[in-house]
C-alpha cells in the first residue's frame, strides 16, 4: 500500500481518541459561556468567493489562502478568517437592524502557510462578534466574554494584551507620513525589529519629539503607568483619544473584576487590515502563540453594504488545548459507556437490553462475540477504548457486569436493568 494513503499533507492533522473528546468537550464550555452572554449561532461555508477575503478586507494574502475554481471558472478559496464571513451574512441578513447583533461561530480556518513553520495550516476557532455597538462597554464586553471563556475551561494563568490601533495611528497623521511609509513602520513593530525600527526612523524628515515616540514602542506595554507614558508622547487628538479609549475599557474590566488578567501593548498591531481600534490577545503558559485574537473593526462591514461599528475575538482552539494539556489542566470527560456483549442465541434480549438503556440516555456499544476472541480480549479493547464497563450477556436472564478499571464481575438478572 501506498504510504501516502496513510498520511495527512503538511500543516494538517488527525484528532482522534481521547484528544477529541477533550476538544469537543473545551468547545462545549466555551460554546455556553457564549451563550450566557447571549450570542447567537451562525454557520457560514468553508469556502467562499476569493473578494470575501482579498487584501482589499484587509484579510490574509492571496499567497496564503487556498484556492480552486467552480465549474463557472469564479475563483473560491478555503476560508482564512471568519470575520468576513459573518461581516458578509450580517450585511446581507441583518442590513436594517441598528440595535447591537450578538453572533457567535465554532469551525475551521485553512491558511496555505510557508512550511517548517510548525504551525497547523488547518485550525479550530470558536469566538463571538458584537456588531451595531461602538462603544468602549462593548470593548470591554467582549474582552470580559473571552476571559469567561478561558476561566471556564480551567485556565488561570493568562493574560489579555490590549493595544490600541488608533495611538499608531494617529502618530503616523500626527507626523505626516505617507502610506508606504506607514507599512514600513508598522512592519518593523510587529517583527519587534526595533534595530531596524530606530535606523529606519533615523532617516525620515519628522521632529526628534516624532522620532522619540516612534522608538518608544519598545517599551510601550505594561500596566497604567505605561498608558500615562504613551500619553505624553504625543499631542494629537487621535492618540489621546486612543489613550483615553483603552483607560474606559480597563475600568468596566475592573466591574468584571478582571482587571487581574490584563496588560497593554500599543506595539500590537494586527496582521489583518480591518482592525480600527482596541486590539486584544491572549497569552498563557504552554504555547508559542496567543490563544486568543480579537478588536474593533469599523470599517469592514460598510464594505458588504451595511455601516456597523463592531468588535470580536476567535479563540484558537488548537493553541488552547497545547496549553492545557502542557499545563497539566485536568478536562473531565464522559467516559460511562457500556459494551453490551452477546453470543448469537442471545441477540434478542440483548438488542432489548440496549434499547432500553439507549432510551434512557446511556450510551452503549453493542458487539456480537466472535469465536475468534475471549470475554477477556472484549474487556482490554473496553479498556482501551475508555468504556466503563462490560454486560456479558451469559443466558438469556443473566449478565456478567464487568469493571474494565479492576476486572471485578457481579452477575445480575437482565430484569434488573431493563
């Protein structure tokens, strides 16, 4: 047999096992926590039309989506972000509401990105978008809904990082600076490049005041005594009022009692375009990533047809399990099912038997016996499997119920359970 049958492409893996059940069950906490802030589920395609996602959203680059044609030669890609694709149903199905929407999404993302990264080119997302509300109430909702999530799942060591597009961007006006120029900067903040940063900015025609508070981006993250640093960096509006933005957002987090898990860092700025104003992601032990990515975009929606100031965050599930597992974070799973054993000439009660429990919400696996194996193979592979136990049907009336964690057998009658 070919070995390529047997193997998945590069940056793409199996989930299976007792790993899957613990994803599916952290999917499940944070799903409710959504809930319990009230949004609401939306699904969207997998793939969509290539301009959904263009650099033009500000979404990924061409070169890392991937691509195919419909039999009407349109150009689809595999979806790289969800944003736009709940941006496109909001425009579309919601284009006359003006009170705020809460939508949240659970699914997969695909990114065609450069190998020996050793990053999944296929991931996991599950996150929530606030539309219709440009308050910094939502900011900071919505940053509060992430950090539920991450306590309900058994996190307690982590951090929010909140930035702040509008401070950057208002030193880029404040300076005059040209867009190129605007992208090589930024470039720099986010490869942390202040090397070439400081040289870079060496060489441009702005004041020594500008050049500081370009360079002070290094140190730009912290706690409140930054903020008040960044504040006397500049004197535009634009980044005062960024400063003043993410001041409110950090006192209704106080409300929350949250302000433990977050910090600030007006370094952050989002590889994708759409972003507007606060930005956020979070961080914890375990991982070389952060588990959580959100903000303010403004702008994206108007691009569907609909003008609808909004925010939102995806958790990266994926980089969420790494770190629990590495934190050594117990997820309590369902392991009660039951192996319902038979041989031939007891097939009707079993059949019975499981019906019965099946009705009754248990779940129960149902094996004829082979010839070919022992009681005892059909105990290991239960064990294997992680099932509770064994029901060895023995007579039509009785039932050897087997412990798969010590081998101990009690014999009941079939009409005890039933």
């Amino acid at each position: 047999m070919n070995d390529k049958l047997l193997h998945t492409p590069d940056g793409v893996r199996d989930i299976y096992g007792s790993e899957c059940k613990k994803k599916l069950k952290i999917i499940d906490k944070i799903h409710h926590v959504l809930e319990l802030y009230s949004y609401q589920d939306i699904e969207t395609p997998c793939f969509e039309y290539f301009n959904i996602f263009n650099m033009d959203k500000g979404s990924a680059p061409s070169n890392e989506m991937y691509k195919f044609f419909d039999r009407n030669n349109n150009t689809l890609v595999l979806r790289p972000d969800l944003t736009p694709s709940v941006a496109r149903c909001v425009a579309k199905y919601y284009a006359d509401e003006e009170l705020p929407i809460r939508l949240c999404y659970k699914g997969n993302t695909f990114n065609n990105a450069p190998l020996h990264q050793g990053k999944l080119n296929e991931c996991t997302q599950i996150g929530g978008e606030l539309i219709n509300d440009d308050s910094s109430a939502a900011d900071a909702e919505a940053i509060a809904c992430v950090i539920s999530c991450l306590v309900a799942t058994g996190l307690e060591e982590f951090q929010i990082e909140i930035g702040e597009i509008e401070y950057f961007k208002g030193l880029i006006e404040e300076a005059g600076l040209d867009l190129e120029t605007e992208n090589k900067i930024r470039e720099y903040i986010q490869l942390k490049n202040f090397f070439g940063l400081s040289e870079f900015i060496s060489g441009l025609a702005i004041s020594d005041a500008m050049k500081l508070a370009f360079n002070s981006f290094e140190n730009l993250f912290g706690g409140l005594d930054m903020l008040e640093r960044a504040r006397g960096l500049v004197s535009n509006n634009r980044s005062i009022e960024a400063i003043d933005r993410i001041t409110k957002v950090y006192n209704a987090l106080k409300s929350y009692g949250y302000e433990k898990y977050v910090g600030f860092d007006l370094g952050m700025l989002n590889r994708y375009n759409y972003y507007t104003g606060i930005v956020f992601r979070g961080y914890t032990y375990g991982t070389g990533d952060a588990i959580v990515k959100g903000g303010r975009y403004n702008n994206l929606l108007s691009q569907f047809g609909k003008d609808a100031a909004s925010v939102g965050f995806a958790i990266y599930v994926d980089e969420l399990m790494m770190a629990i597992s590495r934190n050594k974070i117990n997820v309590e799973v369902d392991y009660s099912n039951i192996l319902v054993l038979y041989d031939i000439e007891y097939q009707g009660n079993a059949i019975k038997l499981t019906t019965s429990l099946r009705s009754k919400g248990k779940k129960i696996e149902l094996i004829r016996k082979s010839t070919k194996h022992a009681v005892e193979d059909y105990v290991e592979y239960a064990r294997k499997m992680h099932l509770s136990g064994v029901y060895h049907f023995t007579s039509p009336l009785d039932i050897d119920v087997i412990s798969v964690i010590d081998n101990a057998k009690e014999t009941i009658k079939l009409g005890d359970i039933m």
